[in-house]
C-alpha cells in the first residue's frame, strides 16, 4: 500500500517520509529486523499478543506469508465497540462520524465494512446474546473496543481477541492518539 500525502492527511498526521537509505539493499534484512522490533513495541504497549517471530524464516516466505494473510484480514469487516456509538453512527453532525468516515477512507473501507456494538444499549442478557450473535455471524475474531468496563467486554474476550482503540476525545486532541489509532489498525490488518 502506498502511502502518500492524502493518506495521512486523512487521518490528520503530517507528510511522512522514509529515513535517508531505509529502502537501500544492504539494510533490508537489518531494517525488517528493527521494525519487527517497533512492532513487538507497539504491541507491548497496546495489549496486543503477538506470536513470536521466527528468526530462521526466510524473508521470502515471510513477506508471501504476510501478504496473504493481510488478503484476508482486509476482507474481515471491522467491529467496533463502545459507549455511544449508536449517537454517532451516520449522523453528519456528529464530528465523531466524520472524523470514522477519513478512518474508513484512508484504509479504503466502506461504511459496509464497519460494524459497530453501543455498549451502552447492551444492558440486558438479551441485548448482549443479540449483538455477539451479530459479531458471531461476521466472522471475526478482533473487535476494537473503545472501553473495557462494560458489560459486554466479559463475554466477548471468551471468543474474540479485543483490541484498545483511543477514545474519539483523545484523537481529537491528541496527535499521538491519531498516530496510536493508525498503528493499531495497520497492525491488526496486516499492513505495512
């Protein structure tokens, strides 16, 4: 995927660029070696369990691996969960929504592809039966979550991995938030 100034302007982070001789032949192994190492980081501090690498793979086989497995991470829907969501969804006046539609965006997402869990209509066995039916049925085994400290937060981590997103207050004043935000996202599905 390449990235380029509209994709980070999107997600409201400035121009990235590659550090001088990143991309150069002789540092490739070493580079990958030192990303691998970033990602155990950003892992570490976002609650994300990771496998542990396999240093005696070759990077061949390592990147068609990746590849395939970003292919069908991209096709899973996300499944967003958190206090409310259901205030935000598709409503234009919201800056929570616009603010999801440059997320959607900048992944090259539909609106299709998220699906979203208020936690705050999840009160009863009923209600919370009804939605991880719902998550059940999308085949996913990651849904984002936005907090911890709802009820629907137990019977989920019996069957899906859950994923830390920022809150939509901290993305918006923090760039560190939007940054966080990106990684999380890149790394759950496989990119970059």
């Amino acid at each position: 995927m390449g990235l380029n100034q509209p994709f980070f302007s999107a997600l409201g982070l400035p121009l990235w660029k590659a550090r001088p001789g990143f991309f150069s032949e002789g540092l490739k192994v070493t580079q990958q070696s030192e990303s691998n190492t970033e990602l155990e980081a950003v892992a570490t501090q976002t609650n994300i369990s990771q496998p542990p690498i396999d240093n005696t793979t070759s990077i061949h086989d390592e990147s068609s691996t990746a590849s395939t497995e970003a292919v069908a991470l991209n096709s899973l829907p996300w499944v967003w969960v958190g206090a409310g969501l259901a205030d935000i969804w598709q409503n234009p006046q919201r800056p929570e929504w616009q603010l999801t539609l440059n997320i959607l965006k900048a992944f090259d997402r539909s609106i299709s592809e998220l699906h979203f869990v208020d936690s705050q209509l999840c009160q009863s066995e009923e209600a919370i039966m009804n939605a991880l039916d719902t998550i059940i049925d999308l085949g996913v085994d990651r849904v984002f979550v936005f907090e911890r400290n709802t009820a629907i937060i137990e019977d989920l981590q019996a069957g899906a991995e859950l994923i830390d997103l920022p809150s939509f207050e901290q993305l918006f004043t923090s760039a560190e938030a939007k940054k966080s935000l990106y990684q999380i996202l890149c790394q759950a599905n496989g990119i970059g």
